[in-house]
C-alpha cells in the first residue's frame, strides 16, 4: 500500500468513527470527542502482516478507537465547575459510546480479542485510580501511570495481533501526543488535569488552581511539562531507529519530532 492509500485509509477510518459517535442531541451539550489520528495509523500497522480485508480493518480498528473515546468521554465528568446536565450527558455519552464498540465486538465474533480489549479496559481503570490518588504517587511514577493509560488499549491490540515491537514506540509516541495536548490547553487557558497535577507535584502546599499562579509559577510548570516532552522525543528518536515503519508513519513521527512543543 502506497503513501496516498495509507492516507486515505486513516481517513476513512476516522470518517467511519465521527459518524458512529455524532449524536445530534449529545452533541448539543457536550465537548467533541477527540479522535487521534496517530492512534489509528498505529492500529493499522499493527495489523498490516496479515493481509486482512479492508473491511475487517476498518472494524477492528475502529473497535479499539471507540473503546479510547469512551474511557477518553468518562474521563470528562470529574470537572466539578460544569453544569449539572452536561456531566450528565457525558457519562450518557461514554456509555452510548461503549455500547458501540460492544456491538462492533460481537459483529466480529472474536471471542480471544474480546477478551484481550476487556483486561485493557480494566488496566485502564486501574492505572487512572492510581492517578487520582497523587497522594501515593512521585512526579516519575505519575508520568510513568499516564503514558500507560494512554496505551494500553493499544498495546493490548499490538500483542493480540502479533506486532509486539511496535510497543514500545506506540507507548511514546501517544506519551507525547498527550503531553503536547495538555501543554496547549494549558496555554490556550483550558482545562488541564495534568497541569492540576502538576502543580499538587512541584507546588504541594499552594492551594490555587494552575491559573491562579502567578506567571513565574505558570512557567516553571510549563517548563517541567517541556522536560517530559523533550524526554519523550528522545526516547521516540532511539526506538523508531529498531523499527521497521511504512511511510506515513515515518513522515508523522518526524514531524513529531520536529514540530516546535
């Protein structure tokens, strides 16, 4: 598969995935579910051995991304600061979610993988408990905890089809794409939890949110946030060197590394 049909296959999955999660009415109320594309290139690799119709690609994949949107969906009722009906309507959103990828499970009859993505979700639930209770974590640990929320879906998905030295890169690279994420809402003046964590790490005894700091504080924040970036790209940089990737992943992870955080 060349370039172009790798880029018109990300595509079409996406597409495939905004119209299985647009519901007019929850759209009304609640923020947009983000869809990575990175995420789905990853997928798609880990699947590229096996010579698998398109259509079973499109459904796996698009599976292994619904479960992400709807812990991602979840994730979004712990702001205490939104209107009643909208976390409402997002833990409503989060199940429809989950009820999508349900459906598109059983329509794939795949009894092993079924089980493989359910111990990926309860590690994932797991790893976040451990994230709200900072109490109980140091900054490497927590960092360490994130990145494997991040993944873990996807590593599950990797292992299950056989790809398992793409691991490791995939682990890093949606490391990155979190922390690159949390950094511009942070800039960008929005609602941030790891920048919250942040805080409770590096400034433990100051009681203000991360937008009540002063702008010296603001900014050594940032800058511990820039750190685990830079860290990340090198980590990427090494990996990517013992892995054999197809073009497009190639170009995305160059520009990762390249684009100015």
């Amino acid at each position: 598969m060349n370039l172009q049909e790798r880029m018109q296959q990300v595509a079409s999955i996406k597409e495939n995935i905004q119209q299985k999660i647009s519901q007019n009415y929850l759209m009304q109320y609640i923020d947009k579910p983000y869809i990575d594309e990175d995420r789905i290139m990853i997928l798609i690799e880990s699947l590229s051995a096996l010579n698998l119709p398109a259509a079973s690609i499109e459904r796996y994949v698009t599976t292994a991304m619904l479960i992400q949107i709807a812990l991602d969906t979840h994730d979004k009722v712990n702001n205490a600061n939104e209107p009643l009906k909208k976390q409402q309507l997002t833990v409503l959103a989060g199940d429809y979610y989950s009820g999508l990828y349900y459906k598109l499970l059983a329509e794939v009859e795949n009894v092993p993988l079924i089980s493989s993505l359910a111990s990926g979700i309860k590690l994932v639930n797991e790893y976040k408990i451990i994230l709200y209770r900072i109490e109980d974590n140091n900054l490497k640990d927590y960092i360490h905890t994130l990145k494997k929320t991040e993944s873990t879906i996807v590593s599950k998905f990797i292992h299950f089809f056989g790809f398992n030295h793409l691991s490791l890169l995939s682990e890093e690279i949606l490391l990155l794409n979190k922390l690159l994420r949390e950094k511009e809402k942070a800039l960008e003046g929005g609602s941030s939890y790891f920048f919250e964590a942040l805080k409770k790490f590096i400034f433990p005894t100051n009681q203000d949110s991360f937008y009540q700091l002063s702008n010296e504080n603001k900014n050594v924040l940032i800058q511990t946030c820039q750190k685990y970036i830079k860290q990340t790209k090198d980590t990427i940089l090494n990996v990517k060197e013992q892995v054999k990737l197809n073009e497009l992943m190639d170009q995305r992870i160059n520009i990762l590394l390249n684009q100015e955080s």
